[in-house]
C-alpha cells in the first residue's frame, strides 16, 4: 500500500531552475551592490530576484529569510547560499556565497592597503571622511525600500536606528 505522504512528496528538481550562466551574471550584478550591512544586502536580494527578475516568489523569499534568520551566523550570506541553491543546486550555492563575499572582501582590502599607505595624505583622509556618508546612504535606503518596512512602527524604529548610527559617526 502507498504511503500518501511519499505519493504526495515533489520529485526531486534535476537541473538548473535558472541558466546557470545567467545566475552567475545575476549573483555578480548583485555581490557589486551588496554594501551597507545585512539590511541592504538582503533588500538588494530581494529587489533583483523577487521583483525585477522574479525567480523566486515573494513568499517563498521570506520563508528563506525566516529560516536562515534562525541558524547562527550572518543571514544575508545564508540567504545568498540557499536561494543559490535553490536555483542551481550545490554549485549556485558556492557560487552565490562566494560571489556574496569575494567583491567586498577585495574592496576592503584594496581600501585598507590604500589607507595604510597614504593615511597621511589629504585626499586619503577627505575620501574616508566621505565614505561614512556614502555608507548611511546606502543603509537608509535600503531601510526605507526594503519590505519589511510597511508598518510605521517599524518605520520610526529604522530611522531612530540610523540616527544612532550616524550619532556614533560625528
């Protein structure tokens, strides 16, 4: 006799959901844009897979994000990882962590080395003075595009989030 629940199970999805060439380009596009903190990356996400290139549903993407909220460790990666996954299997998975990483690692690296050499120079010191502002920027846009942010409870809490970041930056 069949079990309902095994008759009732999805076959397992071979092959790629998406051209894995096309999810490369996608998780590349999105590693250039993910500065700003776990708000901006998981918004950036959203933005570019669920609203402009619609592989995967809203739904389905905040099921995710409420998982990986619940494992230890940095969200915003675990979400890279398991839509990648979603999408293409293991290697969309390694690809989407390592691309999520690699960008801002060799920014940071190219910035550190700069600022180690020239930290005394004036353009040097004028540049990091402007990143800071580049940065909030960045983070309160995502804040006020991201999904989350419909209630204006949760409203008021990001922007009293944001001015206590950027009290901490004067």
């Amino acid at each position: 006799m069949d079990r309902p629940e095994a008759s009732a199970a999805a076959p397992p999805v071979t092959g790629d959901v998406i051209p894995f060439r096309q999810a490369l380009r996608a998780w590349f596009g999105i590693s250039l844009q993910t500065f700003g903190g776990p708000a901006g990356q998981i918004a950036v996400m959203q933005r570019t897979l669920v609203e402009e290139k619609r592989w995967i549903g809203q739904r389905r993407f905040n099921h995710a994000l409420n998982y990986c909220m619940l494992l230890p460790g940095p969200e915003a990666q675990q979400l890279a990882i398991y839509v990648g996954w979603l999408l293409n299997g293991t290697r969309g998975g390694l690809v989407a962590g390592v691309l999520f990483v690699l960008p801002g690692m060799l920014a940071l690296l190219a910035l550190s080395a700069v600022y180690v050499i020239w930290q005394d120079t004036t353009v040097v010191t004028a540049l990091f003075a402007g990143i800071a502002p580049a940065v909030l920027a960045i983070v309160a846009a995502a804040l006020v595009m991201t999904f989350v942010l419909r209630w204006p409870m949760l409203r008021i809490l990001g922007v009293c989030a944001l001015l206590g970041v950027a009290s901490l930056l004067l």
